[in-house]
C-alpha cells in the first residue's frame, strides 16, 4: 500500500515538475529516497548489545560527554535495543533528568521496563515509537543518540524532520554507525549529512576517531537549524 501511495506522488510530481509547478530537483530527490537502501530493523537476541567491553570501544563516556549528557538533562535513546545507552544515560543524568527509551520493537520496550525496574532507574520513561515518529514530548529533549540504528530507518528525512518539534534550542543529535551501502547493516557517511540537511540540521561536529579504531565507524553530532 505504501508503495503504490510512493508511486503515486512519484507520478503527481513527474506531472509538476512537466508543467513547471515542481523543480526538476524535487524528482530527483524523491526517486533517490525511494531507492535508499536500509537493514532491517534487529528483532534477535538482545544480549548481543551488552558485549563486554562495549564502554572502552565505543569510548561511551566521552560520547556523553560530547552530547552535553549531564544531570538534570532530558536524553532520547532512539533505537533503544537492550537499553544498554539508556542505563549509562539515565545514571549520568541523575534523578533530575530523564531518559526516554525509544523503539518500535515491542519486546525491546518490555526488555527495558524491566532492566530500569530491576536496575532501579525510576528516570527512564519507555516509548513505543513509529518508524517515522519517535513520538517524544515538545520542545523538551536536550540530547538524542543514534546507536548503530541509523541504516535501520526507512524514512530518515520525515524521521528527523519529526524528531525536530522535541528539541530544545541548542540540543545535539548524535549519529553513530558505519560506513555500508544501507543493507549491509551500515550507511555511508555522506548520505546521512545529506539527508539530515534536507531535513533541516548542521553538522557541528565529527568525532570517527573515537568511535572506533578502523575507521569504518562514524560519530556525527548534529543541530536543527
């Protein structure tokens, strides 16, 4: 269904863009979202989030750090998974800030309601996102992390367009994942500046050193215009 509304824009646009009411551009654009390769989304074991010495390679303090992740904050983890960055969020912050859990994968939302429960971290509040929404308050997230879930998102520009209204002024939208062509598990660095400037961002700054040594990782920390 989805796929036949797509066909139908794609058709009403062609149409614009020959009587001169839609640039040429806006075309291109749109065939070149519609062939945007992703991996799908993880639904397997989710203890593979937690490998030891995860900490040390992903330098997740300093990642952290770079965020402005500091107590009284408010933090979305988008793509939550097992909530391995949500409990090293939720301690940072403290009991003055919050950190909101965000995935459309059921079992990972149960997963983390019971990992806050039984970590006692009565400062993370879980979130059943859509694909293209992550369904966050207004006007009220200080810091976003994107943890290896970028590649995931089907709809990256409506995706971060959305996630726009929950940002306070001056919040950072971090990005960390690997160089892929979208279906490999990875994205190339590229498309996403692309695309997070379509959908109304600035890169302010690249850390791919820290995130990992071969380089093939990426750390990006974005701002809505």
């Amino acid at each position: 269904m989805a796929s036949r509304r797509f066909t139908l824009y794609l058709s009403l646009l062609l149409f614009a863009c020959l009587l001169g009411l839609a640039p040429a551009s806006s075309w291109a654009q749109a065939s070149a979202a519609q062939q945007r390769k992703t991996s799908p989304p993880y639904s397997g074991d989710l203890s593979i989030f937690d490998s030891p010495g995860r900490d040390q390679r992903l330098h997740i303090n300093r990642v952290m750090d770079i965020l402005a992740i500091a107590p009284g904050k408010a933090v979305a983890d988008l793509g939550a998974g097992s909530g391995w960055f949500t409990v090293r969020a939720a301690k940072r912050v403290t009991e003055a800030g919050i950190v909101y859990a965000v995935d459309i994968n059921p079992g990972a939302v149960r997963h983390i309601a019971d990992r806050a429960q039984q970590e006692h971290l009565r400062n993370v509040k879980t979130v059943l996102s859509k694909p293209d929404d992550p369904q966050l308050p207004a006007k009220f997230i200080d810091a976003v992390l994107l943890l290896k879930t970028y590649h995931e998102v089907a709809s990256p520009i409506v995706l971060l367009r959305n996630l726009r209204t929950s940002l306070r002024p001056n919040a950072r939208v971090g990005i960390i994942d690997r160089n892929g062509n979208g279906e490999d598990h990875g994205v190339q660095k590229e498309v996403v500046l692309r695309e997070a400037e379509q959908a109304g961002y600035r890169l302010l700054e690249e850390h791919d050193d820290l995130v990992k040594a071969d380089k093939m990782d990426y750390f990006l920390v974005l701002e809505a215009k």
